[in-house]
C-alpha cells in the first residue's frame, strides 16, 4: 500500500483564467459553431483519455497530465493529435443507453491548473478577438472541455444517487 499524496494546491489564478476563458467557448459554441463544437468533443476526449488513468486520490498526476498537454499543445510538432480534424481515439460513451461520467471535479480542477501554468510558460494567453479562429485556439478548446467536464461533474453530483 503506497503512502497518501502530499497535498497539492489548486491555483486560483489559472482557474479564474481557465473559467474566463473556457465558458467564452462554450458561449461561442452553444451559437452553433459546428467546426468548434467538433474540436470541443475531441478535447473532451483527450481529456477524459488523460485523466482516465488517475485516481481520485492522487491529483499530481492530474496536474502532470495538464502539464503535459499543456507543453505539448506549443511544441514544434504542433498541437495534439485531438485537437487536429479527425476521430477521437477515445469513445464519448461505452454504451447507447447513458453517456460516460464525468472524471472527478478534483482531478479536472488539478488538470486545469497544470494546463493554464504549461500553456502560459509557454507565453500562451487568451486573445481578446471576436473572430472563430482565435476564440478556438488549441488551448482555448482544451479549457473549454474541462470547463464542460467540471459542468457535467457538477451536476452529476447534485443528483440524487438513484437518479445517476
């Protein structure tokens, strides 16, 4: 049995900036933006990938996970294959009859920060346009999808157990 994590502190800085930002997507594609609500599901894949293997009890690797896209999302190879158009290699629901559960809203707040701490070293910040392209950058996307993921979470957990 391993020792428990060491506690690790949650950013309010990056979160403020990952809410500003990932609910202006979401604005953006809830009026009917088809390429960017195409690009929102496939982050959303590649977040639920990532944090597929981390366990509630373990943040850091959350964060490591964030970090980590976050890094790759200004490398020279580009952004991650998730954000680029084609088919996620991560389903969006195992069976027909109910979508997949959201990743825990501990370790989708530890991605986030890790993300926006990444992407900011990496001299990302969110540009004040109106135009779909710069509204929909890799890492506006990638905030958006955790803002979407903490939504679902947040809801799921004021249901009652039966209705779940």
């Amino acid at each position: 049995m391993s020792a428990p994590e060491a506690p690790v502190p949650l950013s309010a800085v990056a979160l403020r900036l990952a809410d500003e930002v990932g609910y202006s997507v979401l604005d953006w594609v809830a009026q009917g933006d088809l390429s960017a609500a195409a690009a929102l599901d496939q982050h959303v894949a590649a977040v639920r990938a990532a944090l597929a293997t981390c366990r509630p009890a373990e943040p850091g690797t959350a964060r490591m996970a964030g970090l980590v896209a976050g890094h790759a999302a200004r490398t020279d190879a580009g952004p991650p294959a998730a954000s680029r158009a084609r088919c996620p290699d991560t389903p969006f629901a195992d069976t027909a009859w109910h979508t997949d559960e959201a990743p825990p809203l501990r370790l989708l707040l530890h991605y986030a920060c890790g993300f926006v701490e990444a992407a900011v070293r990496a001299d990302w910040w969110p540009k004040e346009s109106e135009t779909e392209a710069e509204a929909t950058d890799f890492e506006a996307l990638r905030l958006a999808a955790v803002c979407q993921l903490i939504r679902k979470a947040e809801l799921a957990a004021a249901l009652p157990p039966d209705l779940r």
